[in-house]
C-alpha cells in the first residue's frame, strides 16, 4: 500500500480538492476493505481518473503511521509535476544526503525545500551536488557484450585549484576529448528552481525554493 500517495489524496480532499490517479495507482486504494478512496470517472486528464479520499483512509493511515513517515522534515509529494527545466550556470554546493527523503521517494515523486532553509539562500545551488551524488549511488558500468560502454565528448579543461574554465592564448577555452562510461541508473533524481506561488495538484510552493523529484 502507498501509504504516501495515500495521504497526498487525504491531504487534496481536506484542501476541497482531488489527485488524478491512474488505474495502477488507485488500484489498491479502491479494492481495500473498506475502500479508501472514491473515483469520479466523469473527470479525468489523460488515463487518470480524479479521485477523493474517504473517512476510512484517515483510519487506515492512524492505525499504520509508523509505516508512513518521512525523513526529516520534509514531506514526500506525489501528483506535483518540476516545473521546466531551466538553464542556469553552477550548481555546486553542499548537502547532508541522511537529511533528504531520496530513500523513500517513488517514481513521480518530490520534495520541496525552500531557500529559506540555506545559508546562501539558493536550494538549487545548495542540493545540486547532492542531486549528482545520489545519481551515483545508483548508477552501474553499462555493459554490453560483457563489455565496458564508454562515449566520446568534448569539454572544456578546468583549473584543478579554482575549477574554471582554462582560457588559452586566442582568449578560447581550452577543450580536450575524453572518453566517459556510460552509466545505467537504477534510480534517477532531477532538480528544478521553483518559485513561490508555483502550483501543481493541491499543492502550492511556500517560497521560492526548489523541488527535488525521482524521474526513474
């Protein structure tokens, strides 16, 4: 049972709203005894159908909340979509990974943290370089053939002391081709920059911020 996704249609209800579910999601939420949940199959977006939570969902997450929690203190969201993708320039900075609910993400699934909650005021600066580690995490060799799968790219060398851009004498970067694996991932975390106001389902961001979200 997804206990998460459970109490995102719990929290839409109460809001006077809905999530939109597909049949695979809503499933085990119907079919339980008593149904959790209720459908309208006159609204729908795509192959989902909305959905309200019923009187015995709050039931069923008390008795099972030990089963429900997240970490920290941050809340797991699903039916909340990233905002596009925007280019921006540098994304290092510092991240306590035991903080952030990676572990407990599914697919669809996000989290939000707010600039307020960092020292330079910039979450998607401040969780970039957590984002990347934890796609390493779960990142493998791609093999094939029993074979290491590697790719050609161009790039542009940096200062090993201050990681900038070398600069050459005609006032270019400097490049060098390198081969890199290719990497297969088991689980796959993205980063967008949000705005305070952004909404998606029941959901509304409180602050500017960022929303960090599980693609695979």
């Amino acid at each position: 049972m997804d206990k998460v996704l459970l109490k995102s249609v719990i929290d839409a209800t109460d809001a006077g709203s809905f999530v939109y579910l597909s049949a695979a999601e809503g499933g085990p939420l119907l079919t339980h005894t008593p149904p959790l949940i209720e459908k309208n199959d006159e609204v729908t977006q795509g192959d989902k159908v909305a959905c309200r939570a019923l009187p015995a969902a709050k039931d069923y997450l008390a008795a099972n909340q030990g089963e429900a929690k997240s970490a920290g203190n941050y809340t797991i969201l699903t039916n909340v979509e990233l905002p596009a993708a925007k280019k921006r320039g540098n994304t290092s900075g510092s991240g306590a990974p035991t903080k952030y609910p990676f572990a407990d993400l599914p697919v669809g699934g996000v989290f939000f943290s707010g600039n307020s909650e960092h020292n330079k005021g910039d979450a998607v600066k401040a969780l970039g370089s957590t984002v990347s580690a934890q796609n390493d995490k779960y990142a493998v060799q791609k093999m094939e053939n029993g074979q290491p799968v590697f790719k050609t790219i161009t790039r542009a060398v940096r200062d090993k002391a201050t990681h900038k851009a070398v600069i050459g004498a005609d006032g270019k970067k400097v490049t060098e081709t390198v081969q890199l694996p290719v990497k297969e991932y088991s689980r796959k975390f993205t980063i967008r920059p949000v705005a305070k106001g952004y909404q998606s389902g029941s959901w509304t961001a409180p602050e500017d911020g960022a929303l960090v979200g599980r693609t695979v």
